[in-house]
C-alpha cells in the first residue's frame, strides 16, 4: 500500500482559446486612459396627483369604518365557528369516554365469565357472546361519532358560510 501512497498523478495544462479571446489587451505605459465612469440621473420626486384623484376625507373615513366594522364581524364569526367546533369536540370525545367505559366493564364481565366457565364450550360461548357485543356497541358508537362530527362541522361552518350567503362580504369601490 505504500506504493499507492507514493504515486503522484501529473496533470498537463489545458489551454482555452475562449479565455484567450476573452482576455482584454494589456495596457501600454505611453498612452494612459481614463475610464468613464457613468453618472447618476438626478432624483425625480413624483408628481402630485390631480385634485379630481384623490377621494374625498368623508369616502375615506367612511371606507376606513367600514373596514374596521367588517373586520369586527369576520373576528365574531371566526369565534362564534370556534365555540361551535369545541362544543362539537366536548361531544366527540364524551361519546368516545362512556364507549371505552362501558367496553372496558363488558371486558371485565366477560372475564369473570370466563373464569366461571366449567368447560371449553362455555368458554368460547362466552368469548363469542362478547364478541358480538362488542362488534355491535362499536357499530353504535362509530355511528353517533359519524352524527356529531357532521353536527359538529355543519355548526362550526355555518357562521363563515351565513357571512357570504347574506352578501355581507366587503367590496372596496
């Protein structure tokens, strides 16, 4: 491996005729130029628009009250679409609380059953009666989840979607 080490590749120059082309000629002593260096147009301020452009204090001001009284009532509507989102949240997840207690006694009453049971029979009676109670509370409880989270959705949108139903969106002109 040390002869590896030891080798040292040669590289030869590459010559370029783009770069030599490229290359400005070299400046002689005798003849001194002076490079121009290009000045600056003067600043310009802007005209003044036309007395007939510009709108009037009172459309201004109004325009102003308008905007503030639009944006008062998109804010009230975003938190009335909240609440209702919350609400809707609090539901789901009281739903999902008395789903998962009452599942977790059916487990607990069906293992004491099983712990009753005098043979393999009984035993799997047992675990197939749970089984199907089970299937059957969660095909109950996914479909009041599926009914409040429309609920939920259809109240949360509905403050958003009264604001354009009614016309009340902001035009400026």
């Amino acid at each position: 491996m040390s002869n590896i080490s030891n080798i040292k590749v040669k590289r030869t120059t590459r010559e370029s005729t783009h770069n030599e082309a490229a290359t400005p000629p070299a400046k002689t002593a005798s003849t001194p130029q002076t490079e121009a260096t290009p000045t600056p147009p003067p600043f310009k301020a802007a005209a003044p628009a036309p007395a007939s452009m510009k709108p009037a204090a009172s459309i201004g001001a109004a325009r102003s009250a308008d905007m503030f009284a639009y944006g008062q009532q998109s804010w009230a509507a975003l938190a009335e679409a909240q609440a209702a989102a919350v609400r809707g949240f609090e539901a789901l997840l009281g739903e999902m609380t008395s789903f998962t207690r009452s599942e977790m006694a059916a487990a607990a009453n069906s293992a004491t059953a099983m712990l009753g049971a005098k043979n393999f029979t009984e035993a799997v009676e047992v675990n197939i009666g749970y089984a199907r109670r089970s299937f059957d509370a969660l095909i109950g409880s996914a479909a009041k989840l599926s009914e409040i989270g429309a609920k939920a959705a259809a109240e949360a949108s509905k403050p958003m979607l009264s604001r354009f139903e009614n016309g009340k969106s902001f035009r400026v002109g």
